[in-house]
C-alpha cells in the first residue's frame, strides 16, 4: 500500500519540484507575484472581447452558473469539463502541467491540496486581480484555504463547517441526550450500544479528513509550513485531547466498523444503527438522496465541544477556483470565477444545493431561515452559520498533505484494526509525512 500509493501521488507531479526547487515546476510565467495588475476594466474588456475558457470541476451546481455566465455575457464560452472527483482530477491536472498542453483555464481544488500547487507556482496569484479585497466576504476556514505565503491563490466555492447529524427517533427511543461536549458523546455512545448491541454512536474506520478536522477543533496544530520549512507534531495539547477521548471509543468498540459512503453506511443511517455523523454543513443533500426513508428522523446540533461551554468549529471538506499558471485568458477566467464564488452565481450554487463560502449568504436571513424538510422542518443553516464564525483561522495543511492522507491508512488507520493505540499511530504517520518530506527536499523541523 505504502509503494502504491507512493507511485500514485509521483503520478500527479508532487515530486515535481519539491526536491528540485519550488519554482522548477512553475508555468510560464515566474510566478504569481511578478504579474501586473488587472484592473476592473481590463476584465471588463475581456468580458466585452469574449472567448472561451475551459473550467474543470466536479461540482454540480456550476452548470448553472456557466450558463447563466454565457448569458450574461453572449460572446463567451464556458466550457465545463469534468475531468474526475479529487485526486482522479488531480492527476489529469499534473499531466497536463507537466505536458503544457491541454491545462484548463479554472480547476476546482480542494483547499487540502491548494499548498502542492501554490508552493510549487503552479497556480496564478490572484492579487494582482484584486482578490485580496474580497477577503472579508468569506468565512475565515476557507479564505485560509486559498492562501499560501501571503498570496491568494483561488477564490472559495464552498465550506464545510461541522455539525453533528442525529437521529432523533433513536435518541428519543433510548432517551439519550445530545451530547454536547465530546466526553458526553461517549457517554452517549455507552447508553446506546447497551441498549441495543446493534446500534452505534458512529461508524468510524479511520479517515485521515475527519481526524484532522477533530483535530482542527481541539486545538492541536500539527502543521507548520513556511515556504519549504515545515514542522510536523502531533503531541500537542490539542492531539492529546482528542486522542484521549477517541481512545475510549475505540478500547470499547463503540464505533461501527463501516467505511462512509459504502451501502453499509447508508443502511446503517436509515436504519438507526448509526445514529451520528460529525460531519461538514454540505451533508444534508446527501442524506435527502441516499436515505431518504429516514426523513424526519434526522435532526441538526452543534458539533460536541472539547470543553463545557466551548465553541470552537472546524472545516470538513470544501474546495475553491483557481486559475492554473498554464491555463490562458486569465482576465475572463478570473471574472468567471469572482462571479461564481463572489457573485451572482453563488446565489444559483446555494439555490442548487451548495453550502456557501460567503458571509453575505451565511448571515442573510433567507438562507438562515430555510426549513429542511428532511430534518422535521428545522432551520439548520443557522447552526452552520454559527459553526462556520467558529473554525480559527490558523489551520495549515502540508504542502503535500494528498501524499500524506494516502499514507493514514498504513499508519493511524491501525488503531482501528488492531492494538494499536491512537497516539502511536499519530506518531508513525508523523514519522511517515517527515521521512516524505525530507525525500522531496523539505527542510522537515523534526
């Protein structure tokens, strides 16, 4: 698994330029910052010239937002492609990087792994375009998703503040209250199991993005990037509390041992036996889809606090738009992208189904007020909204943390198949991500 999955990610280009120089892989161009301002009428002009562009993304509400873009503006041409979810685009990206041909115009990019593509000048800096400025429109968790070294390198298009999903028909079965710290979710969890051995808090199998948005939220920060410096612990306060209440789920086999997104999962989630998800505000479409016999069973609540009183939130999945160094018509890339993630467009995407990135939206009355029929009625954007004002804004992810995730499972996801305890698997995953970085020519602080 470990050389697989080490092929994979030389596959999509990380190697490219960390072991060589940041700028070896670079575009054109020499990088983001050396590139002269383009003005609102440079984009204007480019609006009123038209042309096309191609715009890979994954993410299905932009089909709206292209067309009502190309009607907005008859002599341009959006061409959206779907080129793969994650890290199949990603790999279809690099290759055509490293070819120079074919790279598109706009890539959706999770915000885990915008720092691969940012340290190594692959993307354009958006400053010169005045992106900057739109910085106090977002949410703090993704506007630090999009930048990298005091540049801005996409613009967001979602978020994924966490909530805890619960089925209320079970809780009120069982008369179990909704946790609201994270020790009385494993009180929680004990109460459940003992009334009904099929039933559990959780499915849990190990995934490396909900680990370390629990980390996120506990306070742990394990990563610390400048540039090519990187620091890598996971032995701060913050990893030992969630490690200590984690542990307790796991000793005690109170979490169901399912993989998210299997038919395992689904099942479990319409009938009960997984009774919780911890998970981003873009879940619900996906409840309303895959199990829709549990309407009106689900309810919404904030997330479980580390501490009685506590308020702290974290992000859980989310990606932006950014404009690939490679990519060409940057003046109508870009106002394709401010319309879709700062624009009118973000009032289709939401329409559509999208969480918004954009204050605007998570504090307007509209979107907080909406009923989900799915869960009874209940106006659940306003726990997102909140939750979404809560994430700090001082997460990093490393600047190769796709290699890295694809690595959780040969390290960390042990503790959750064998004796393994969690902490020890921090610490192999920890010893894992230096010993890559080190490879690719990091200086890794250990």
């Amino acid at each position: 698994m470990h050389k697989h999955s080490r092929h994979l990610l030389r596959g999509i280009g990380l190697v490219c330029a960390l072991a060589l120089g940041a700028t070896a892989c670079g575009g054109s161009g020499d990088g983001g910052s050396d590139h002269k301002a383009v003005s609102a009428a440079d984009i204007r002009a480019a609006l009123k010239k038209g042309g096309t562009i191609t715009v890979w993304a994954w993410e299905p509400t932009l089909e709206q937002v292209a067309a009502d873009f190309e009607k907005a503006h008859p002599g341009v041409t959006v061409e959206l492609v779907n080129a793969g979810t994650g890290n199949e685009q990603y790999k279809a990206l690099q290759n055509a990087m490293s070819a120079r041909k074919g790279v598109p115009d706009v890539a959706q990019i999770e915000y885990y792994a915008m720092g691969q593509y940012a340290l190594t000048k692959q993307l354009t800096d958006l400053g010169p375009f005045g992106a900057g400025k739109l910085s106090a429109g977002f949410s703090p968790g993704p506007w630090n998703g999009v930048k990298a070294g005091g540049s801005v390198y996409g613009l967001p298009m979602d978020s994924g503040p966490m909530a805890l999903f619960y089925n209320k028909r079970v809780f009120d079965k069982y008369r179990i209250k909704v946790p609201t710290t994270w020790d009385e979710y494993v009180d929680a969890a004990r109460a459940l199991h003992r009334a009904d051995p099929k039933a559990y808090i959780t499915n849990d199998a190990g995934d490396a993005g909900f680990t370390t948005s629990l980390l996120w939220q506990a306070g742990s920060r394990p990563y610390k990037v400048d540039g090519t410096k990187v620091r890598i612990d996971f032995s701060d306060q913050g990893a030992r509390t969630y490690t200590g209440t984690w542990q307790k789920l796991l000793d005690e086999k109170l979490l169901a041992p399912v993989n998210s997104w299997t038919d395992d999962w689904y099942k479990g989630l319409g009938d009960g036996t997984v009774a919780t998800l911890a998970t981003g505000a873009w879940m619900p479409a996906n409840f309303a889809s895959g199990v829709k016999d549990a309407a009106g069973d689900w309810r919404v609540a904030p997330l479980p606090q580390w501490t009685a009183g506590g308020r702290a939130s974290a992000e859980n999945g989310g990606s932006a738009l950014a404009l690939p160094e490679l990519g060409g018509n940057e003046a109508l890339a870009y106002a394709f992208v401010a319309y879709a993630n700062a624009g009118e467009g973000v009032r289709t995407r939401v329409a559509g189904g999208a969480f918004p990135a954009t204050t605007a939206q998570l504090n307007s009355e509209e979107f907080q007020d909406t009923g989900f029929p799915y869960f009874g009625g209940q106006q659940a954007n306003k726990i997102f909204a909140e939750s979404a004002a809560n994430v700090a804004d001082d997460w990093s992810y490393l600047p190769y943390q796709v290699y890295a995730n694809s690595v959780f499972n040969d390290t960390v996801g042990k503790a959750y198949v064998s004796g393994t305890r969690l902490t020890d698997g921090l610490k192999s995953w920890q010893d894992a991500s230096v010993e890559y970085g080190d490879e690719q020519g990091f200086t890794v602080e250990k």
